[in-house]
C-alpha cells in the first residue's frame, strides 16, 4: 500500500509555497507523525530551509549530484530498472527531508519526452515518468513515513506534471491579488488535463511494468498567505480580491458549475487564512526553525511570545484539516 503524497502547488510565484510545506512539515512531525518532506522543486529553496549551508555545499558539489533527487532520476535515465537512492537528510526523529538540487531543472526536457512515449507503450518512458513517485514511496518507507509532502516550482513544466502525477492530493497555496487569482485558470486546466491524460497512459502500460502512481491528485482546498492584517482583518487591497477566490477556485479547479461561496471565510475549500507573521519570519530563519517553534533564547520576548502561541494554532489546525480531508488518521 502506497504512502499518501500531498503536493503544494501554485504556477505563480511568490505565494509562500515552500514556507508554508516548510511549517506544515514541521507541524505534522509535531503533531506525532512521520513525515518525509520532498523537494521536487529546481530552485532548492525547501532544502535550503532545511539545510545549513555547509552540508548544502557537500550536497551540490560541482561533480555528481548523487545523492538529491537528481540522482535517482539519473540511474533512470541511464536505462536502470531500479531508481537511485537521494540520502534522506534526518531533520529530527520524526522528520526527513529528500533533498532538492538546482541541476534538477536539466531533466526537463527527459520528462517531456518520456510523457509522449507513454502513448507508444515505451516501459523506459513509464520509468522515467514515474521516477519521483517511487523516489518518494520508497524514500518514505525506509522511513516508516505516514506521509509525504511535496514541494514544486512555480510553474506548469514536465518535472511539475511528473510530480503532480506522484501526488494523490494538491494543497494550493494563495495570496488575494490579480496575478493569484487569474492564475487559477491555467493551474487547474492544467491538473484537470493532466489527470486525465495519465489515465490515458496507465491504459497503454506494458505489464511488465514497475507499479505506477495512481495519479489522483485530487484538490484539498486552497490556503491563502496573507499580508499585513489590521483587526483580524484584511487590508481593503487584498480585500478586493480576497472574496474573488472562492468562485475562481471553484469554477477554474475544481471545473464546478454551482454556485460559489461569496467570500473566504465561508468557503469549505479555503483550508486557512494565514498571517503573514512579519517580525516572526527572520527570526525563525536565523533560528533555523519554524516560527511556532520559536523560544525566548530566540527572541521571542513581550508580545512575540503571543504571536508564537497564536501560530502554533494557526498551522496546528491547519495541519489537522489536511489530514481529514485527504482522510489520513
């Protein structure tokens, strides 16, 4: 039985994807899980997150990159039956980290010529495609994980279609303006197409082929990363479009034709509405740690004290909702 796969996915950048798998990640180990968090993205900034920059520099050296994500997608793409093995990096007892790579980018066009010989029953071609799933389950099994989150690039490449097809669920992360909002659009034609395309692939599989993901990548719901609040609520910018989400989600991700709710806060999609935590964010990164985990040795003090409690909440619930949805004890 294959592990739950959970990706955070947006096409635009800037929304807060990696900060918030970041924290998730956090919190489910928190909240007593085991948890492999995946960086599928090319930029790396997960690993980053995790990673101190002298055991960066061992594991982007200016050779082989054997032991990221690049290195099982390699001994695939060298025709091997058998995927590599990236070092799971231990974050503490609970938590693991398969570390993302900037050279990972190079394999696009390798993904995008094997999704076309899917449809010629080419066996490598389905290897190659589903290179990351099995990365992830087999990554998460040495782990003895319960689930896996997966951070992607902001954008609607072949290595973001592979991996989508890895997840069995997507957490779309937002912020209330324009570019987010119509960016809705092409996000969801392109989970819905894509869906749909792999089923058509699964069909022309070769039997003798490694067992394939699924390719569900059914939507949780949408978390939107606020900026600046006043009162607990928004400022009139994003207010604006804030209350524009709701029917955008619906009608562009989840292709519905009901009627939408008419604003965030009543919407059964809309998983959080997250502070942006402003004075809490350095802090946490100098710290090396998420912003609910923050003491008085980091500088928490006075009123951050507050704010820390406040957060913890915020991703404790929001943690908790992911998992009843995608119905994970």
């Amino acid at each position: 039985m294959s592990v739950p796969v959970i990706a955070f996915f947006n096409n635009k950048g800037g929304v807060g994807k990696t900060s918030l798998v970041y924290h998730v990640a956090y919190m489910a180990a928190e909240q007593g899980h085991r948890v492999v968090a995946a960086d599928l993205d090319p930029q790396g900034h997960l690993t980053t997150r995790f990673l101190d920059e002298e055991r960066l520099a061992e594991l982007w050296p200016e050779s082989s990159h054997a032991a990221t994500i690049c290195g099982a997608v390699m001994r695939v793409k060298q025709k091997s039956k058998e995927i590599g093995a990236p070092v799971l990096e231990r974050i503490s007892d609970r938590l693991t980290l398969i570390p993302g790579d900037m050279s990972f980018a190079e394999f696009e066009d390798d993904f995008s010529q094997a999704w076309s010989g899917c449809l010629d029953h080419d066996e490598q071609a389905f290897r190659v495609i589903s290179s990351l799933w099995r990365t992830i389950q087999h990554e998460t099994e040495l782990h003895r994980g319960d689930v896996a989150f997966v951070d992607l690039g902001p954008n609607l490449g072949a290595i973001n279609r592979a991996a989508l097809i890895a997840s069995d669920f997507v957490v779309i992360p937002i912020v209330p303006d324009m570019f987010s909002v119509q960016g809705l659009r092409p996000l969801g034609s392109a989970i819905r197409s894509w869906r749909s395309e792999w089923k058509e692939r699964l069909a022309r599989a070769p039997n003798s082929t490694s067992p394939l993901p699924g390719g569900e990548m059914r939507p949780l719901g949408y978390v939107v990363m606020q900026g600046a609040v006043r009162r607990e609520r928004p400022s009139r910018f994003h207010g604006t479009w804030l209350n524009r989400i709701p029917a955008a989600y619906s009608t562009y991700v989840l292709g519905s034709e009901a009627p939408a709710a008419e604003q965030v806060t009543d919407d059964p999609h809309c998983l959080a509405i997250l502070k942006h935590y402003r004075s809490l964010m350095p802090m946490a990164q100098e710290a090396g740690k998420p912003v609910f985990l923050l003491n008085v040795a980091d500088g928490a003090l006075g009123a951050h004290t507050y704010a820390v409690k406040d957060a913890y909440a915020d991703f404790q619930r929001l943690f908790l909702d992911i998992l009843k949805r995608a119905g994970i004890r």
